[in-house]
C-alpha cells in the first residue's frame, strides 16, 4: 500500500511538472518610477521548503531558503541592500521582489525561479523605468525665437510644435542630452511668427503614459498714469483645478510674483494689494485677467507674465504693458491737433489774403478817384485859364446906336413896316 501510495504521488507530482510546462506563463509588464521603490510580483504555490532565485538577464540577484535562509552563492553587496524579499509573505506564495531607488540600469527581464517540493515553477516579468514629465516651461529669447524647455526624462520624449489659429510649415529644432544618470533634458526652439498666434508645444512620453502641454502668448497694451488698467488674460478650454500666478518684469530684473490663486481653495495672495486684483467670479470662469489700479508710469511699466497651471498644461500670456505720464498724454493727445492748428493758420492766412485783397483793391479805387480828381482839377485850371485868355483880349468900341446891333425884334418891326 505505501509503494502504491508513493507511485501515486509521484505520478501526480510529475503530471504538475509536465503541466507547468506545458502551460507558459506570459511575461508581466511593470514600469517602475525613476528613484522611487517598486515591486515585481512573483507567486507560487507553497510548501514550506522552497528555494527562491530571482535573475536579471540571468545575472543572479538575489536567492533564499525558507529552511536555511540565505543561499551561499550570493549576489553583489550593493545588489542585496536595493533587493529584497518580504519574508512574512512567503509562507502565503508571495516571492516578490522589492526594489529600492529604482534607477536607468535597472530595466531588463527578470525571471522568478521557485524550486519546492513540489516541483520547479519559474515566471518572468519585463522591467521598465520611467522618469516622467514633471514640467514644460516657454520663454523667447532675444532673437524672437520661442523655446520649449524639460528636463529629467527617461526615456528621451517627443515634442510637436502647433499654432492657433493653426500655421503650416512650422520647423523646429530639437535637442536632447542625456545626463550622467541618463536622465534626458529637452530644448525645442522655433522661429516666432505675428504677435497674433498662441504657441503651443507638446511633449508626449515614449510609453505614451503622458502628454504634456504648454502654450505661450504675446501682447502690447498701452495704459495711463492714474487711471485702471485691466491686462488680459484667459485659461485654455476645459481647464480643471488649477493655479493662477501674476509675475512683473522690468527691463534688465529679475520676475517678481505679485498675485497667485488657487481654484480648489479659491484663495488669493497678492503682494500687490493696493494696486492689482482679480474678479473672483469671473476667475473661476477661465478670466484670470488682471486689474491695475492707479498706475505710474515708470514704476509699472514692464512685462505682466500670467500663467495658468493645471493637469499637465501650462498656457502663459506675457504682455508689455507701457504706462503713459501725463505729460506724455498730453503731447499726444496734442499731436492730433497740429493738423487742427496748421487749418487754423491756413484759415487765417487766407483771411489775410482776403483782406489784403481787399485793402489793394481799395487802395486802387482810392488812387483812381485821386488820379481823377486831379485830372479834373487839371482840366478846370486849364478852362479857366482860356477864359482869362480871351477876357483879356481888347473889344471893338461902338460910338453910336447905329453901331449897336438889332436884335430880332427890331428887324421884324421894320420889316412890317415898310409894307405898310
């Protein structure tokens, strides 16, 4: 019975074997975070008296007996410290292996090989490590070219630029350095187009685990000494849970932050109270736009960076706010008016020919009627200077009445008379 008993035992020890064969584990997928720990899973069936191993590209790492601890044969000093086992976990068939600090050397197949009683059993488990995205930054340099910045990623990403409204033909030049823990860091730069488009650069993990964006915007406003300014700015569509940060920048200085809020806590700081503000209702709708109260020219001049943080978006509106001086105002609005003044001078002037036209013709009628008089003048002088000519002639002396001539009165009463 006990021969027959331990023939049966044997057959079914060695039917598992064969089904264990015959039956291939498929491969499990981990990714493991860059310096952070992880866990490979490996689970078996136990009975006590198992001998676990576990290989990296069969380069052993670690192996240990539940009857005798530790194996002789053991895995470099620095392997065992990163590497191990939780032993109350493997009377349950739990052979996992903990990882501490995860690091680039560390990706690679490793394979769980448990030897027991009741046979052999072995898994695999495909290791990857991933250093994710944690920010994309923009900023444009001083030859109006817009960057795209990242660093500390494995493994090297992939960056597309676009444009809204969208532009065709964009070229974009990438660069990607490993560091000396194999760490990538990014730089994409393209050359700026109108002040008019948003920017927007797109950084996506290799493993598709990410898709990181963040977009950029340019602006001009000119405002007043002394009189409210609001300087635009509006979130991305869709935008959830985010941060909003006001940042001022003078020529040549360093950015200083002025406002933040957040809109979980929907609280504001503002380092600027007397001066700028948020609509709090309107915030909450995407309009981070920003209220400068009472500006001065010099002080406040500069760029205004507001910059809305959310789930992997960043969207950044940099505007160059000028404030005018009231005497600059005041040159300008007079500037208009010059046209305004020259009509003024012009009208004047025309009136000037008028009235010089006017005084010539005047002057003309004046000299005319002089010129006449005196030539009347002249005339009557010239008369009266006949009439004393002839006055001054000597008259013919009549001695009797027969001498003196007849008028008609006379002659018709001779003549009636002498028919009669």
């Amino acid at each position: 019975m006990r021969m027959v008993k331990a023939l049966a035992q044997a057959f079914l020890r060695l039917l598992w074997i064969l089904t264990l064969a015959k039956c291939k584990i498929p491969d499990t997928h981990v990714t493991c975070l860059f310096s952070e720990d992880c866990v490979l899973p490996c689970s078996f069936k136990p009975s006590g008296n198992e001998i676990i191993s576990w290989y990296r590209q069969k380069v052993l790492l670690l192996s240990h007996s539940q009857q005798g601890g530790d194996q002789p044969d053991q895995p470099p000093k620095d392997h065992r410290t990163r590497m191990y086992l939780l032993q109350d976990q493997l009377s349950r068939g739990n052979a996992s292996l903990h990882l501490s600090q995860c690091g680039i050397k560390d990706r690679g197949r490793y394979s769980c090989l448990v030897n027991s009683t009741l046979g052999q059993q072995e898994s695999f488990v495909i290791m990857k490590v991933e250093a994710p995205i944690k920010m994309v930054t923009m900023e444009i340099s001083k030859n109006r070219e817009i960057q795209c910045l990242s660093k500390d990623i494995f493994p090297a990403p992939r960056v597309q630029w676009s444009t809204l409204p969208p532009k065709a033909n964009l070229r974009s030049t990438t660069h990607m350095a490993p560091n000396t823990e194999g760490l990538y860091s990014v730089q994409s730069k393209l050359r700026m187009f109108e002040n008019t488009l948003t920017y927007v650069c797109t950084i996506n993990s290799t493993y598709g685990s990410q898709s990181w964006k963040s977009s950029l915007q340019e602006g001009e406003l000119i405002g007043e000494a002394g009189r409210d300014l609001s300087i635009p700015c509006m979130a991305p569509q869709n935008l959830q849970n985010f941060s909003l940060t006001w940042t001022f920048t003078r020529t040549n200085d360093e950015s200083n932050v002025i406002l933040s809020y957040d809109s979980l806590t929907r609280r504001t700081s503002n380092l600027w109270e007397s001066r700028v503000g948020l609509e709090q209702d309107q915030v909450l709708m995407g309009d981070g736009s920003l209220l400068l109260h009472n500006p001065e020219s010099q002080e406040h001049t500069g760029t205004y960076t507001c910059t809305f943080s959310g789930f992997q978006n960043r969207h950044m509106v940099q505007t160059q706010v000028t404030i005018r001086s009231t005497l600059q105002r005041s040159l300008t609005e007079n500037m208009p008016n010059a046209g305004g003044q020259a009509e003024r001078t012009g009208k004047s002037h025309s009136k000037m020919w008028v009235i010089a036209v006017v005084v010539a013709v005047v002057a003309a009628v004046t000299t005319a009627l002089l010129l006449y008089r005196k030539q009347r003048a002249n005339q009557r002088q010239a008369n009266r200077t006949t009439v004393e000519d002839t006055e001054m002639q000597p008259m013919e002396t009549i001695k009797t009445s027969d001498d003196l001539p007849m008028d008609n009165c006379q002659l018709t009463a001779e003549h009636n008379n002498g028919h009669t």
